[in-house]
C-alpha cells in the first residue's frame, strides 16, 4: 500500500511505502501532518454522529432546573436575628425602668390575690345558707305565729272586711254605732270576721299580738291602696269572705318584693324565708281563728313544719 501527499509548495506527487499502517500514526511531511486511518474512520464516525447526539440532548429550557437554595434558610435567620434584636431592646428598656417594671408585675400578683380573697369571703357568706349546703336529710323546722313588728307605723296584719278604713280591732265586740247603716247580712259577716280577728290576737302562738299593730279596712280596694300608700308598712294581709260561720274563706296577701335603685320591684330571693315566718304563719293562726271562733273548736291548735328538699351542694 501507499499513501500520497501534496505539499504546498511542491506538486510532485510522491509514493511512500508504509509497512504498516498503525506504525505511521502522527509524521509530518513537508509540514503537513499525517494521521492514521483508523483515527481518520473514528472523526469521520464522531462527524457523521454529530446530528444525532444533538438531536438527542434535551434543549436547555428543557433541562431540569438546578436545585437552588432554600429561600426559608435567609428568610428565618432574617427573623430569628430582629426576633432576638428586638428582645435585647426590650430587656434593656425594662431593666432601665425597674421601679415600672417591678410595679406592672405586682399588681398583677395584687389583683389577683384580692379576687381571690373576695371569692373567699363570698362563700363564706353564702356557705351557711341551706340552698348552696348539702342537705342529704334536711331536718323540719316549725312554723312560728305571725312575727310583730320591731319599729313604729308598721302593721303586722292587715285585714278586711271591716267596719271602717283603719280600723283597730282592740275590744272583742263590735260597737253598735260601727254597724249602723249596715244591712243584716253584712252586720253578721263583719261580727264573724271580727271573731276571727280576735281570735287570732289573743291566741297567736309565741305570745298574743298588739291590737294596734292589726288594721281593718272596709273592702280588699281600700286595703290595696293603704298598702301603695304607706309601701313597706304592712307586713301581710287577709281578706276573708264569710257568708255562712260554715263557709268562710280567706286568700292571704304577703309583701315579698324590694324597690330597687331604679324603681323597679322584683322577688328577693333572701324573701323567702318570710314564706316560713309570716305567710306560713298567717295561714296557721288564721285557720286556728276560723275554727275556734266560728266552729266552736275550742282549744284548736295546729302545728306545722316545712322541710325543704334533700339536695347536694351547689357548685359555685
């Protein structure tokens, strides 16, 4: 074999005998240089291949984006130092202001304590009362007789009918001149409610009742408008309907509401007692009156006791 080269500067062609060809890989002659044909085949090859490995290889928008660095890892330590910077200053603030600091901080503590005492003392108040103990076996308590007054222009017991507005029931008949001008009917009526009146005086139980401090009023409108009249005067009330000695009837009246600071009234739950000692009451020395002045009962009495409900503790 032979391999032939044209050198710029000549143009004879010359013949090189070439023993083998993997011998003659990178001589020059006359400046040109000569490679083997074995590299010439593998640059051809890389040559032709070109347009496919490029058709191959992803465009470079479509190439997967790089991993960047997390944008949280700026951001947070950005953070956390004004987080810190901010504290210092606060610190610093309230250490130069010790007096304010230390006085912010105590009242709290102050505040706190006295609510705390404040609770305390109102379940001490309220820890006796029967409604917020517990009562697994309530014992019964005994209805007294019709409470009398401890103060001045108060009325015990106001009642009607009666012979005239005002009226104190203080001996134990009627004077004629009290009936007159009444017919046969209401005479009879207003002498049995009398009876029962003085019946309940003398014979209410925890001693008899002052005679000044019952009032009898001519119809249950007059009484009504005594009690708007003279507000927290009268105690309790009866108006008693009696048109046979064996058909009398009373309905009770029983003052349970306070004015408050608006003008408003309302039912005082503190009241309630007055169930046990004046309407409870009222109904029993009533009742006893009626049977002993109309029915002949003689020595009538009537014991009665309330007992509240079995309940647990309330919880405050």
């Amino acid at each position: 074999k032979s391999e032939s080269t044209t050198t710029s500067g000549s143009m004879e062609e010359a013949s090189i005998p070439v023993q083998s060809v993997e011998s003659v890989e990178g001589v020059a002659f006359g400046g040109v240089q000569v490679h083997s044909s074995r590299n010439a085949e593998a640059e051809f090859e890389d040559v032709a291949n070109a347009p496919e490995q490029r058709a191959t290889e992803p465009h470079p928008e479509q190439r997967a984006p790089q991993p960047q660095p997390a944008g949280c890892q700026v951001g947070c330590s950005r953070f956390v130092r004004q987080v810190l910077a901010l504290s210092r200053k606060n610190v610093l603030m309230l250490w130069r202001n010790r007096a304010s600091t230390f006085i912010r901080l105590g009242s709290c503590i102050f505040f706190m304590l006295l609510m705390f005492c404040i609770i305390e003392a109102i379940n001490v108040t309220i820890g006796n009362q029967s409604h917020v103990r517990n009562l697994p076996s309530p014992s019964p308590e005994e209805v007294p007789g019709i409470k009398a007054c401890d103060r001045s222009n108060c009325i015990a017991l106001a009642y009607a009918p009666a012979p005239a507005n005002a009226f104190v029931p203080d001996t134990d008949a009627l004077d004629a001149a009290a009936l007159s001008g009444v017919s046969t009917e209401k005479q009879a009526e207003l002498e049995r409610v009398h009876s029962v009146m003085r019946s309940v005086i003398s014979n209410n139980k925890g001693g008899a009742l002052d005679a000044k401090q019952v009032m009898g009023f001519t119809s249950a409108q007059d009484m009504d408008d005594y009690i708007l009249t003279n507000q927290g005067n009268v105690l309790s009330g009866v108006i008693l309907d009696s048109p046979a000695a064996e058909n009398t009837s009373f309905v009770m009246m029983l003052n349970v509401s306070n004015a408050d600071d608006v003008g408003w009234f309302r039912a005082d739950e503190k009241d309630m007692q007055l169930l046990k000692t004046r309407w409870a009451a009222v109904q029993v020395e009533v009742s006893k009156g009626i049977g002993r002045a109309l029915l002949g009962a003689g020595e009538l009495d009537i014991a009665l006791s309330l007992q509240p409900f079995a309940h647990p503790p309330a919880a405050r």
